[in-house]
C-alpha cells in the first residue's frame, strides 16, 4: 500500500490498528515513518513442532492476519509500559539500566507517573479490541498484570467487550521492599542540625509509600457467549466450561482457587493453593529474560482454561514460556515476541 496517499485520520487510524499510540500531533511524514517501522519489521518464522508457531514480529500486526473468532484462549504476560518496559521493548536498554535503589536511578517500575498507566489502557484497549475478534465466543483472556496497573488492563478488556470473570492472585513470598528511606532527604533540607537530627530520629521508621509487592493479579476476562447457555457454547466452540479435574495443593486433591502459590510457604495455603514449585532448569540456562513466569504456573492456567488441541496465542511471548507449556500439554501456540534475543531464547526452549 502506497501510505503517501493516505489522508491524516487514514494514517491515524492505520496507527490505532498498529497499536502507535500519542501520534495525533505528529506529522504525515512521521506517521508515514512510524507505521513503515512496524510494518517492515523482519518477520522470522520456525516451528519447534507443528502445532507450535513463533514469530519474532509486532504483535499487532500478526494478530490481524488471524482468522476471526478462531482463537481458543489468550494467556498473556504484558509490557507493563513502566519505565523502559513498554511495547517497543528492549533488551540492551533495560539491561543497561542497572537496577540501583538511589532516589534518581529508582529500581523498575517505581516511577509513578500517570502517562504511563494512560499509554497502558490506551495501548492494552487497542489489542483487547483485536483479540475480541479473533477470539471464540467463550475464550478466555488472561492477563498477568501488577498491583498498581491491574485496573488499567481490566479496563481495557471490559470496555473492549469482554466480561472480567475473575481476578486470579499469585501469591509469592520472594520480593525486595521497595520503599525507601526518607533520612537522605532530611539531611539535605536547610534547617538548623539540631533540628535535622530531630527529624531523622522521628521519622526512622518511615518510608516512601511502597509496600513489598507479593502477589500479582491476574485479570480472567472471558469474550461473552451472548444468549448460548454455558453447555450450548461448549458443544459449539470447545470453550467456556472450566476443567476442574486440574487439581492442585500439595496432595493435588483440592479445585482450583483464585489464590496460587508456585512456593511452598504454610500448611493450609500449601494444601489449597501449591500449584508446583519452579525447577531451577525450566529457565533455560542462557535465558536472559528479566520477568520469566513459572512453567508449572502457566501449565496449570493452560490446563484449567483451555482444552487438549486448543489454539493458545501468547501476543508478547517473552522468552517463550507459554509456547514451552502448550507443547507439553498438547496445545497448538502462536507465541509472538518482538525483540530478536528472547525470540531466539523461546525457539531454543522450545526445539
Ligand atoms: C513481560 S515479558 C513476557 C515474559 C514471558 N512471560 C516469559 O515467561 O518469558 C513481555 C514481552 O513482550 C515483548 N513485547 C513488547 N512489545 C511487543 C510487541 N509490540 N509485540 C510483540 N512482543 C512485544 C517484550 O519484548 C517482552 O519480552
């Protein structure tokens, strides 16, 4: 398609479909540039096996080329959009970005700036739309978020169309505080010494407004099943109905709950919640990936949401966790990473 001959509200909505968000000021031009840049990204393709397709490519334009109401259940782990971690995601900044706990260098995702919770909704909302057409009536779309950004995305869902069934909660034990302490700030402030010590003394328990984050929320948003009854639906499409012969606790004789731990931490959430502990090879001994969710984890929402044979799509596929889930649970996956080292890593996982 020639772009010069687009009107600006064509390009403008050629962006929205792309997911390039805060371009109305820009020029033709620039569009032009920007949608040129997504579109002509190298799309590489391989199949660890044949019901196993990964693309190193944007995931909004693979997701169009998608049959509509084709896809069985989206599980998905997204950019969060803070600090550098947003849809143009990449590896060489975020790594160079030395986690550091000092005021101006503050550890990921502590910068609380509210253009980045909107540039979330607004790009989360563009690919909720998306996925509701090429998604089953009855097909699950979960989505792990953060404490903080959860309302952001199950906005997003809700206003594209889905119904939020559930929020699922991940509970760990293993998290570094992030609130800081305020005496550095004291010491700086132009006041009399004697003062200063005062402060510092009074406030020594206090710190900035963090709490050590041990869970994250799962949104569990469902494409309605308009008037079907839940069993019409089933026998239609294959989706809807949850499996609960997935057992899970410790003795793995418990239903599935919305609380899951992959630790083993107390008795009584151990017995009702464990789902597995992590392996320390499941990773991957050269993954270099910096959020990489537990394999017996997505195992067990694969298994609880989806059916053997099922089409299972991972939009931002990270270092291909989920694609590593669906082979080993007789899944077919389209997993769809942007960046080319962990789109490298999630074949080799997967091969
Ligand atoms: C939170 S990580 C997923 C990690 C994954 N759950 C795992 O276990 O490895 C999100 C991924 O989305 C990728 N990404 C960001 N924007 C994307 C886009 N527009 N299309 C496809 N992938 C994208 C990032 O490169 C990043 O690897």
């Amino acid at each position: 398609m020639d772009l010069s001959k687009l009107s600006k509200p064509e390009l403008l909505s050629k962006c929205e479909e792309l997911g390039i968000t805060q371009c109305k000021s820009k020029k033709k031009s620039e569009l032009i540039e920007l949608i040129k840049s997504k579109e002509t990204k190298v799309i590489e393709q391989d199949t660890p096996n044949d019901n196993i397709v990964i693309l190193n490519a944007d995931c909004m334009v693979e997701l169009n080329k998608l049959e509509d109401n084709s896809i069985d259940c989206v599980l998905t782990d997204p950019p969060y959009f803070i600090d550098k971690l947003n849809n143009n995601w990449s590896s060489a900044e975020v790594n160079s970005d030395v986690k550091n706990s000092h005021i101006k260098h503050l550890p990921k995702g502590m910068k609380f700036d509210k253009a980045q919770v909107k540039n979330l909704y607004d790009y989360y909302l563009e690919l909720s739309k998306l996925l509701f057409k090429k998604m089953k009536p009855g097909a699950y779309f979960l989505s792990f978020s953060s404490p903080r950004l959860y309302h952001a995305i199950a906005m997003s869902c809700e206003i594209a169309g889905f119904e939020i069934r559930d929020m699922i909660n991940w509970t760990y034990t293993q998290n570094m505080p992030k609130g800081m302490s305020i005496s550095h700030i004291i010491e700086k402030m132009n006041i009399p010494k004697e003062e200063k010590l005062k402060l510092i003394d009074e406030y020594k328990d206090y710190k900035t407004p963090q709490i050590r984050s041990c869970f994250e929320p799962i949104c569990v948003a469902m494409k309605p099943i308009g008037k079907l009854t839940f069993i019409q639906n089933e026998l239609n499409f294959k989706t809807g109905l949850l499996d609960f012969s997935q057992k899970v606790g410790i003795d793995h004789d418990r239903v599935p709950a919305n609380i899951i731990t992959t630790e083993e931490y107390n008795e009584s959430y151990d017995k009702n919640f464990l789902v597995s502990k992590p392996s320390k090879s499941e990773k991957g001994e050269s993954n270099t990936h910096i959020t990489v969710k537990p394999l017996a984890l997505i195992e067990h929402l694969i298994k609880l949401f989806s059916k053997k044979g099922a089409l299972i799509v991972d939009p931002f596929l990270g270092s291909g966790t989920t694609a590593l889930a669906c082979k080993k649970n007789d899944r077919k996956c389209i997993g769809i990473e942007l960046n080319t080292e962990y789109y490298k890593i999630s074949l080799d996982r997967c091969m």
